[in-house]
C-alpha cells in the first residue's frame, strides 16, 4: 500500500509536530507514509470565500501530486472534505476520481481502512473531544445531536479504548466552535464569542486536555485558551494516539 | 384572463425542475391507547375527564364548571341557544362550550372538530372555556390516520384542537390562556 | 466595521456579553425542546424524507398544482387572486379592504405580509391594521421587525415587554410577569377580534385537492380573527402548495416539533369555504419566487416550510439576533432566500456562517442549506461583491497556493515575522482580526516539511 501524507497548510507551518505524530503513527502502525514535498494546499480558503474558480489551479496541483498513491492521509477531516466534495468542479478524470475517493481523513483511515477500532496505552486523563463540524456532518465520522442523542464516533471509541482516559460529557455536544476559516476574521466578533462559548463548555465540565481531529478548530481553541490562560492543554488527536503508542 | 395569473403560471411552468415522484405515504401505525392520547394531552395543558356514562355528561359539566352562567352546547338542553346567525356580542359572552369531537389523536392530543359541531364558527375560540366530548373507542395513533378519516376533505371548516390556547412570546415562559380557550377538558365517554 | 454588514451589525449584538448569553442560551433552549420531541419519534427522518420528495414533487409540477388549487377554491366560493410582486399584493388587499368600507383590519402572523411591507400600505391609507399574534402585536407597538420566523419577539426580554405595555397598554409601571402580560394583552385584543371587519391571515399549507388554506397556530389569533369578521383574505406564497390532503399528515407531524418541539400546534385549522353570507379571499403571491424556481441550485430553498429549526439551530443566528441579517425571513434560510431578491444589499449573509452544517440537518424537508450558503458565495464573488481588501487578499492567496516554492516561502516569512516582532505589534487588535480574541499560534523553528527534508531518507 503506497500511502502519502498531505499536511494542512497551517499544520505545516505551525504545528508540524502534528504532523510529525501523524507520521510516526502511521508508521508503528505498519504504515510507512510518504510526504511529497510538492502539495501545497486544499483550496479550500480560497473556495469557502467564494473564489472557487481561482481555486482550480490548486485542485489541479492536488491532484498531480498525490494520484499515484493508493491513499492520501490527512490529519483534517476540513480539507478531506473539502477535497470528497467539492473537487467536483474539476473534470472528473479518472486521476481526479482516483483523489477524490482515497483522500481520508487520518481517523477514518485508521479505522475504516486499517480496520484498527482500539489502541493499547495509558492516557489517564480528562480529555474533551472537540467534533470538527466537517468530520462529523461532512464525513459522518461521529453522531450527530440533531438526529440522536446517543454520542458515539470513530475517534470517540479510539480514545476511549486507552486505559485511564475519561471523556467529558459536554453541555452542548457538537455545537461549532466559530473558527469556519476565513470567517475567524470576517465575521471576528462572532467567532471569538462561539470560541469563547465552546472554551468554556470544556472548562465548566472538567476537560484537561482538549483534542480533535482538525487542528483548524484546536489552533482557534488554543488561541482563546492561551488569551484566557485557562487550565487546558490542546492536543491533536494524532498526538495523543502517537505519544500512547510505543514502537512495536 | 387575468394577466398575472398568465405570466405566473408562465413563469413557474418555465422554471420549473423536471418531474419528480409523488411518494406514497406509508401507515406507520403507532399507539392509539387512551392511555397515550391522556398522557399527551396533560403534557400539553389539556385536561382528560372519563365520564361515567354519555348521560353524566350535564351533570359533569355542572360539577367542573361551577361558575360558568353562559354555556353553549349542542349536547345540553339547558345551553343557551348559538347558531351561525348569533351575534358577536352574544358569542363574546359565552364561558363555557361544550362540542362533540369527531376523535382524537394521540401522538399529540388533538381532537378534530368539524364545522357542523361548532354551532358558530367562532365558538371553540370564543368561549373562554372549552370541553370537547369525545368517544374513548375513537382513537387513532398519528395524523396520518386522522387525514384517513376525512375522505369526503375538511368540510368547509374544521379544526384540530390540541389542549387550551396557549404563548410562549414573553421570554419562552408557557402561558396557558392566550386568545382562545384558557382551558380545555376532554370528557371521554 | 460598517453597520451595512451582517458583520457589522452581529458585531454590536455581541458587545453585550450577558445580553448575547441569554440569547444564544434561550434560542439553544428551543433547540433543545425540538431534539426530544424529534427523538421520541422513531420515523423522524422518513417523515423528513417523505416531506423533501413532496415538496419536491410540488415544485416539480408547480404549474398544475397551483391551477388545480384554484380550481377547488372558486369551486368552494372563495375568490382566489393573483400577484405578481408586493405592491400588486398590498394593493389587491386594499381594495378589498375599501370594497368593504372597511377600516379595522385583525392579522395572523404571515411572514409573506411582512416580506411585501403590508402594514404600512395599509396603515398610509387610513386603515388599522392590528397584528394579533401576541409576539407581533409587542413588536408591532415598538415599531420594530420581527427578529425570527416563529418567535417574533424572542429579542425582547419580560422587562421590555412590561415596559412597552405599560406605555401602550396601561399595564402598571415594572410588572414583568409573562402570566400577567400575556393576561393584558388578551384583555386589549378581544374587542379589536370583536370589531375586526376583515381578518387576514398567512397560509402554512395551501392543498391543491381541496382548495383548502391551512393555519397552525398556537394562540387561536387566526380563528377568532377570521370567525368573527365578515371578511377573510389569506395571503400565500407560490410554494406553500401540497398535493393531497393526506400530505398534511406529514407536515403536521413535523411542524411544530421541528419549531417548538411540540408535538403539534394548539389549532390547525382548515379553510375551505366561506361561512354562508361572508367572503373568503386567497391571495396567490410570486415575489420573486418563480425567480428562484428558476435556479436549479437554490430552487430547494422554496421547499422552505418556515418551521424556524435552522435559525434556532445556528450558532451564529444565536449569536446575532434576527434583525442582524437586515432581511424579513433571517437567519440560514434568509441568507439562501435573500440573494435571490437583492444580490448586492444581501451579499454578507451567505458569509454569516461557518458552514457547520447544522441547519441542514434539522431542516424538516431537507433543504441542502449549508451547501446553497457556498453556492451563493460563489455568485457573490463572480457579481464582484466582494469587499475589496477580501478580493485582492484572495486572488493573491490563489496565486500562492498553486505554487510550491512561492508556499514555502510565504509560510517561512510568517514564521519568522511572528516570531521576530514583539507581541503588542503582531497582536496588534486593529491590524490581526485573529488577536481581537485570540492567541497566535507560537511559531515553531522548522515546518513540517523542513523537518521532514532533513529525516535520514524516508521509509519506502
């Protein structure tokens, strides 16, 4: 299996170590994953703001770099959907649709595709799952609360597999925590307010450590935790994974 | 030919989609129990009494509502007498009506009142307090059902009440009593 | 930040901390009373399914539905009339009004009425137009719109409300009880139902079988208003038709569960015909919605049953408050409705959302309305709608981001930009929208791919 690691624009600058962890965890998973130094980015910026026709120039640089892989991992259920969805705007050549189906998200390649459902190692923590609002109503890779009231997911079952952890239940399950990409600074006000909002959800119920599968969401999280210094660390989901699981 | 209606349906017949399928709608069956249709309706502000017999019913009536001086009913020989030619200020003095309900619904505690019971149109909203007289044996679990029991259509008029009128405008708190009925009582026979 | 903007306006609303909490927490209330109504019905999403292909259905044969609705109507003996846009609406009502010799006109709540600005046509004429509904009827004597679809009022806190009845109704000088009020308001509109000479009223359904308009109410305004006046005249948009009359046995099971969470409203009353010696009039309206019909994208928007889930649902609505969004119907399904009617005076709304996809999902007939704010972005910036520093920022970004080498020296400046100027400067709130709220992300010495260039050479 010839698998290549895409790394989100933002993880690539500021917060390599993410990614780091994707690759290591990949790795002691018997996955040894590429990064072809080429991508650059989804497009989805440029696309949510409307400019999806200049956006195609990117898709189509997408699609070069990573079509001759069986699948492209991300650590971003936000740019994987992207990527499923609105890469329709292309023609679908058969590379594009080849992209287009084996572009995941890191989560669900685990699960889904590694078949991997538990993981052994020790987290004993209180750790506040934070549901990307593309990973879960665009991917349906968790539960959502206007259609149930049960909570269950992929990354969910994975990190309650790990001995000690403890998941906290929140006052509102999945509400979005107001990153939405350009709109952090388009629409600031309201932004910082659900930020704030979903912070605070965290901190009222006992979070420790906040985690997610979209450092998008976790960098706007952080930003608010560090401007408040709330008692919180914010972790990618691939960093906890990775740090509980020794080389095998 | 009224030229709007024309560029109207012009415009719709122009713009619209290709043909899509009507579906059927299926029965989804569902609990029709007296129990269910009481639970309901008190969840909701209404009130069930079960009278003994159909003939209980005056003296039920007298027994809940003992300061009521205007009642209107079809079912009482002692009501003061409304029909469609009543006029306003007569009906804005009723307290009490007491109609015969066609049957109820309860998934949601609805009875449905067609026009014929209502003695004036304005009656069951009108009144300040309304009693609505239903057979306990007629029943059914969800509205599906209820549409299924008016092949014939609505009539000309017909409502399904469900439980007294009732806001919630004023900061979300439930007030009962809004322009209709302040309350309404189920008498199940 | 200019108040012309969904932006600009939201940013004002949330100034006030306390004021946006109790908001943002009554609206998540509603939502919470639609969850458990919805999860105690086991075909909740059938029921959605069935309604989606309906309406579907509906619009797909809009032509015959409507001629066919007509047909049943005057059949029954109601006058049915037709209008193109909102001044031909306002101006049918008004001579119906006249041919009356009316002048004391009750209503029900209909969005359509607000949407063509009928209240102040009619009030321009001499005619006395009171707004029953209780939470219109408040609005309505503060002069202001209404900020939701179902709960006109939500904006308006107990003491807001005691005080405009105290200076309306007389009620006694800090009374906030919601009980009392409510009492106070019956006790001001009885007499206005008692002498109303024509009722109005909006349409939740219009059946094409019976030619009959349905009204769900929770409060009775609509009966007592159309029982007791000589005169009916009920205003419909194009798209409120349903086939058949058993369709209503779907939309009324998901009505007011999809908007309260109740399981359904207090009256759901059927008009058919006109009581004997009294008129019944129909006023069919387009406004702009055979525009919309007319694009395949956006066409499912008309589907739109004003159930209010969506906006209830949102998290930046919540946020905002209705009148943010400066268009009659707010909101998510306002911002997929309004660009249709003014591109240009409506071109923040479609960007008023993250995309969360929420309002999708407890859409009754599941209106692909998270996916329809990305399309009109997309019409937005082609129009060249776009504020300008946006534009220029993006087309630069394009340029950018097809490029690898140009992306990876963009992304080494900003790393040691951010990690070289001091704090007050790249946090400065006036330059970096991020650092009104937030944080900077500490920049790391290596990107990833630096990293990665220098790992010893890559496992195949």
């Amino acid at each position: 299996m010839k698998v290549a690691l895409f790394v989100p624009c933002y993880v690539d600058q500021f917060y390599p170590q993410v990614a780091i962890a994707t690759l290591q965890l990949l790795a002691k998973l018997g996955v040894p994953a590429t990064y072809p130094p080429a991508q650059t980015c989804c497009g989805q910026p440029l696309a949510n703001s409307g400019c999806e026709h200049e956006a195609l120039p990117i898709y189509q640089h997408f699609v070069a770099t990573f079509k001759d892989y069986d699948y492209t991992v991300v650590p971003s259920g936000s740019c994987v959907y992207h990527v499923q969805k609105h890469f329709d705007k292309l023609d679908q050549t058969p590379d594009v649709q080849h992209v287009r189906a084996t572009t995941i998200d890191l989560i669900d390649f685990i699960t889904q595709v590694l078949g991997v459902q538990e993981l052994p190692g020790t987290f004993p923590h209180k750790v506040g799952l934070h549901l990307s609002c593309h990973g879960q109503r665009g991917l349906h890779q968790a539960n959502e609360s206007e259609l149930t009231p049960v909570r269950d997911g992929r990354l969910r079952r994975l990190l309650a597999s790990l001995d000690g952890i403890e998941l906290t239940e929140l006052d509102r399950n999945d509400e979005c925590c107001g990153f939405g990409g350009t709109f952090c600074v388009s629409e600031a006000a309201i932004s910082g307010r659900m930020g704030h909002d979903r912070a605070h959800d965290h901190l009222r119920n006992g979070t420790e450590v906040l985690t997610g599968g979209d450092m998008s969401c976790l960098m706007h999280l952080q930003g608010i935790v560090r401007r408040q210094q709330l008692p919180m660390r914010v972790l990618h989901a691939a960093e906890i994974l990775n740090s509980t699981l020794t080389t095998s | 030919m009224n030229p709007t209606r024309e560029r109207i349906l012009a415009a719709a017949r122009a713009s619209q989609p290709t043909e899509t399928v009507l579906p059927t709608i299926p029965d989804f069956g569902g609990d029709a129990s007296l129990t269910r249709f009481s639970e309901v309706l008190a969840s909701i502000g209404g009130t069930v009494v079960r009278l003994p017999s159909r003939a209980a019913l005056a003296g039920t009536v007298a027994e809940l509502f003992p300061a009521a001086r205007v009642v209107a009913s079809p079912l009482l020989a002692t009501a003061h007498p409304i029909d469609q030619q009543t006029p306003i200020d007569v009906l804005a003095d009723v307290d009490l009506a007491v109609l015969p309900g066609a049957f109820g619904v309860a998934e949601n505690g609805a009875v449905w009142l067609p026009e014929p019971s209502m003695l004036h149109r304005a009656l069951p909203t009108v009144t300040q307090h309304l009693a609505l007289v239903l057979d306990h044996r007629q029943l059914v679990a969800t509205m599906h059902q209820a549409y299924a029991r008016l092949p014939d259509g609505p009539g000309g008029y017909g409502l399904f009440i469900a439980g007294p009128s009732k806001t919630a405008d004023i900061e979300q708190s439930l007030v009962i009593g809004a322009h209709g009925a302040r309350s309404l009582v189920v008498l199940l026979y | 930040m200019s108040y012309l903007t969904h932006a600009g306006r939201a940013e004002a609303f949330v100034l006030d901390h306390e004021r946006t909490s109790w908001h943002d927490e009554t609206l998540w209330f509603v939502r919470q009373k639609r969850d458990r109504a919805v999860y105690a019905v086991p075909e909740f999403q059938e029921l959605r399914e069935l309604a989606s292909q309906i309406k579907n259905h509906t619009l797909s044969r809009l032509d015959h539905y409507l001629a066919q609705f007509e047909a049943a109507a005057l059949a029954n003996g109601v006058q049915v009339h037709w209008a193109a846009d909102a001044a031909e609406h306002n101006d049918l009502v008004l001579r119906i009004v006249r041919q009356h010799g009316a002048t004391r006109v009750v209503k029900s709540k209909s969005m359509l009425t607000e949407e063509c600005h009928l209240n102040p046509h009619l009030l321009a004429h001499g005619i006395e137009v009171i707004d029953t509904d209780l939470g219109e009827r408040i609005i309505q004597l503060r002069d202001e719109p209404p900020s939701h679809l179902v709960l006109p009022a939500i904006h308006l806190k107990k003491e807001d409300v005691g005080e405009t009845f105290h200076r309306h109704l007389g009620t006694a000088q800090g009374l906030t009880d919601p009980q009392q009020l409510a009492e106070a308001a019956r006790q001001h509109l009885r007499p206005k139902f008692l002498a109303g000479e024509v009722a109005l009223t909006g349409v939740n359904f219009a059946i094409a079988e019976t030619g009959s308009v349905v009204v769900c109410t929770n409060e009775g305004n609509a009966d007592l208003g159309v029982s007791l006046a000589p005169v009916h005249i009920a205003s419909m948009g194009i798209e409120k038709l349903l086939p058949r009359l058993q369709d209503l046995g779907v939309f009324t099971r998901l009505l007011a569960r999809s908007a309260t969470g109740q399981p359904v409203t207090t009256y759901t009353a059927h008009y058919t015909k006109p009581a004997p010696g009294r008129e019944m009039h129909v006023i069919i309206v387009d406004n702009g919605r055979t525009q919309q019909l007319g694009r395949p994208d956006f066409r499912a928007s008309l589907k739109c049953i004003r159930c209010g889930a969506c906006m209830n649902t949102c998290p930046v609505y919540r946020r905002s408050g209705g009148h943010s969004y400066d268009f009659t119907v707010p909101g998510p399904i306002g911002s997929i409705l309004s660009p249709n009617i003014d591109l240009k005076k409506h071109s923040t709304l479609p960007f008023a959302s993250t995309l969360c996809g929420s309002c999708t999902d407890v859409c009754p007939v599941k209106i692909d309305i998270h996916t329809q704010l990305y399309k009109w972005r997309q019409i937005v910036a082609e129009a060249n709608h776009l504020p300008t520093a946006k534009k220029l920022g993006l087309k630069f970004m394009g340029r950018l981001l097809a490029s690898p080498a140009a992306f990876k020296l963009s992304g080494q400046l900003a790393r040691r930009g951010l990690r070289l100027l001091p704090h007050a400067l790249s946090h400065h709130p006036g330059a970096n929208a991020w650092a009104i709220a937030r944080e900077l992300p500490e920049p790391p010495k290596q990107s990833f791919r630096d990293w990665y260039a220098q790992q010893p050479s890559p496992t195949a």
